[in-house]
C-alpha cells in the first residue's frame, strides 16, 4: 500500500507551484513597462507593492490605482520525440491601491492584489498525466499599509500582509497506457483508467512588507524591501476521485483508491521571503532610469509534507507523506527606463531576467521551471492632469529545460518509474491601468 500512497502523494507537489512559474510581475501596467522595476521610484500609492517607504514621498490628498493583465501562457513537453502542448485560458492577475494623506509627511493605504496565480492545462491524456493534467492556483493579498518621511531625503513604511488563496488540481492516477498494457488489451488508449480532483482553500497567513527610500540627491535614489516569509496552511482540502467508465472500476476494485476518495488532507508549505534592492536615475527632467534585484528565498522550501488526519493512525503511517523539493534562491533582475514624450505622454521600455529555482532532477510540470527572458512596452496618457491611462505589454521567452525528471510510482505494477521530457515556454501578457489622484 505506501507505494501506491508514494504515488498519490505526488499530487499534493502542486503546492510547490508558487515557484517563478506563479510568481506574479504584473502587479502595476505602469511598471511593467519599465521592467516591474519600482524599488527605488516614488509611484504613489502603487509603492504600497513595491517599497511602502517611497509612499512617504507622496504629496497627494489622495491616490487610488489599479490594473489588470491577461497572461496567455503556453508550455510544450517533448517526450519520446513527440511534442505535447498545452491547452491554456488566460489569467487575470489584478493590483487596486488606495492611499491618503494622515500629515504632509506620513500617508496611509491599503492595497489588494495577486503575488501568485496562474493556471496550466496539459490536457486530460497526454504521457505525463500521472504527474499533472490540470492547475488552478489564486492566491490573495490585502496590505494596510502606513509610511512616514522622517526627513526630506529618508521615508520608511510598512505594510501587513493578510495572504490566502485556493488550489484545484487535477491528475491521473492510472493512465490509459499503463492500463491497457496490466490488461493485455487496448481498451483505454490515452484516456486515464482512473484520475483525481484535489481542491482546497488555505487559511489566511500574516506577513509583513517593510521598506526604506533615500534620496542621494536629485538625480539620484536607493531603496529596498523586504518581504516576510509566510506559511500557507491547508487543513482541509479535499479529494475527489474518477474513473474511465463503470467496467474500469469494476476492474480495479483490488486497488484500495477508496480510500483517496473524499479523503480530507491537509499540507503547508512555505511562501518566501523576498528581498528587494534598486536604484533610480534623473538625468534630466524627462528621463527616468530604474534597476533591482530581487532574491526570492526558495531555499526554504527542502521538502513537502502531507497529512491525513482523518484517517485512522495506522492508515497514516502510509499515507502520510514527506516529499522532497530541495529548491535553491533565485534572482530576478530588472531594469526600466520612462521618457515623457510630452507633459500629457510617457513611453516605457524594460527587461526582465527570471531565474528558475527549481530542481530538474525533481520536475514535476504543473509549472514548467525555467529561466525566462522578459521584454517588456508601455505607454501612458494623461487627458486631465489627475488621471492616468497606462498600457503594458510583455514577452515571456522562456529558455527552455532538456532532459527534466519526475519520479513516480506505476500504481499496477508497483514499480518505480522516472518521466524524462524537454520542456519549452512562453506567454504574452497585456496589461491595462488606471490611477487618480488630487
């Protein structure tokens, strides 16, 4: 029986999937045409996001901004030669910001927004559907936030971080392959014998985002940001199991998959730290140069624990799980530039370097883990002075992995078995944005 739990277990490895996969760097149309750079520049109260201790800078009585991009993402799996790909919608990331002004130095707001979200469908049938068929992720993010400038050269904020969000998957337990051939007959062909829905919600999680900002002079600005490592905890998600068909799960009655079967699992696993640097530049009056760093503390997350509590206790002496992840730190890099065309037109140009840190000898592609080259556009128009119209638009050039693994075990043969591919990706993410401010 723990080998077939071994094999079951892989499917709470979605957790994981809040790697640079699901990372979200669209959290501001306006910024992203620069990168998604914003550490060390004043943005009002979009800095809520991306260092609330240039929020200190803002002079405004009041800010509200918001924006939405579409990320249409594609992933191709080469496997055995032949390339499978996915078959994916497309997902609305979104960031609101309200800020207002407490004193001339210290201002105040809240912010909503996604750090992490996205979906990936390699179809019900392709030759890794026993690692993943489908991946729904959302993961939610209220920040009231306060920031004050101490002097006319130094601003410190903080914000606090109420995090949650839900999880559905799907995965085959059984492919038809594997089927058919403990069967001795084509009976399935591609078309999973038995499969599995697992959906939960986590609890809500406390964090904090701090930040400073210093300017050196008028030309020139440093800051950073830090954001705290947080835990997402889910009690009791929930799985669902499925068959082919009647006949195929009168056959496989021996197999104790009952016991999967509205079963109450519970997991958690660790949402980074992140830690931001930057610096911004004025030579002129029209220009505006911005670059960070970001390091996302991936390394945290060695391993992947599941529980079923609900079970009896020698029931979870298999079942319950320790999986390992070992991941390792990454690094974004970001670099932007803004030119005002005229007082009412800005153009944005930017580049993105995302390094994956995801462990190729334990590849599971519910989010293919590669570092991506990321070109970003933008454009903003101001018909009244108060209000901004912003445009984004940015490439996704993901530089593809060879020979990822995933271990598995065939739940019919009781064997161990290893699924080797190439993965590619890519994805186009348009970006829309308003902002408002007296």
């Amino acid at each position: 029986m723990k080998k077939i739990v071994i094999a079951v277990a892989s499917l709470f490895a979605f957790l994981g999937a809040n790697a640079e996969g699901y990372q979200i760097n669209t959290l501001s149309a306006k910024q992203l045409g620069m990168g998604h750079t914003g550490t060390a520049l004043k943005l009002g109260s979009e800095s809520m996001i991306f260092n609330p201790g240039a929020l200190g800078f803002s002079d405004k009585t009041l800010d509200i901004s918001g924006s939405v991009t579409g990320i249409k993402a594609d992933a191709t799996a080469t496997y055995e030669g032949v390339d499978y790909k996915t078959d994916n919608g497309l997902s609305t990331p979104l960031a609101l910001n309200v800020a207002f002004k407490v004193y001339d130095n210290l201002q105040a707001g809240v912010s909503f927004y996604t750090p992490y979200g996205s979906g990936i469908n390699w179809t019900k049938s392709w030759p890794g559907s026993m690692l993943n068929q489908k991946v729904d992720l959302k993961v939610y993010n209220i920040q009231p936030t306060i920031s004050w400038r101490i002097t006319e050269k130094l601003s410190v904020g903080v914000g606090m971080m109420l995090s949650w969000g839900s999880v559905n998957l799907d995965k085959a337990l059984i492919p038809g392959a594997a089927f058919d051939q403990y069967a001795g007959m084509p009976i399935l062909g591609n078309t999973p014998a038995a499969s599995v829905n697992l959906k939960g919600t986590s609890h809500v999680s406390l964090g904090a985002n701090v930040g400073v900002l210093y300017d050196i002079n008028r030309k020139w600005s440093v800051g950073a940001n830090f954001r705290t490592k947080m835990g997402m905890k889910v009690t009791s998600g929930t799985a669902t199991l499925s068959y082919a068909n009647d006949q195929i799960a009168g056959m496989l009655s021996n197999l104790p998959l009952g016991y999967i079967n509205e079963a109450n699992f519970a997991s958690e696993m660790p949402c980074p730290y992140v830690l931001n640097v930057g610096a911004s530049f004025k030579p002129d009056s029209r220009w505006t140069i911005a670059a960070d760093v970001t390091l996302t503390g991936w390394k945290a997350y060695k391993n992947l624990q599941i529980t079923f509590p609900e079970l009896s206790e020698i029931l979870q002496q298999n079942f319950n799980q320790d999986i390992p992840k070992n991941y390792k730190n990454s690094l974004t890099y970001h670099v932007g530039a803004q030119y005002a065309v005229t007082d009412r037109a800005d153009l944005r140009l930017g580049l993105m370097v995302d390094t994956s840190p995801v462990n190729h000898d334990n590849y599971n592609p519910e989010t293919p883990g590669m570092t991506k080259i990321e070109p970003t556009v933008g454009f903003s128009f101001r018909p009244v002075s108060q209000l901004s119209i912003d445009f984004a638009f940015m490439y996704v050039a993901g530089l593809g992995v060879d020979n990822a693994k995933c271990s598995y075990v065939d739940m019919l043969t009781q064997q161990p078995k290893e699924f080797v591919a190439d993965y590619k990706c890519h994805a186009f993410a348009p970006s829309i944005g308003l902002s408002y401010s007296f």
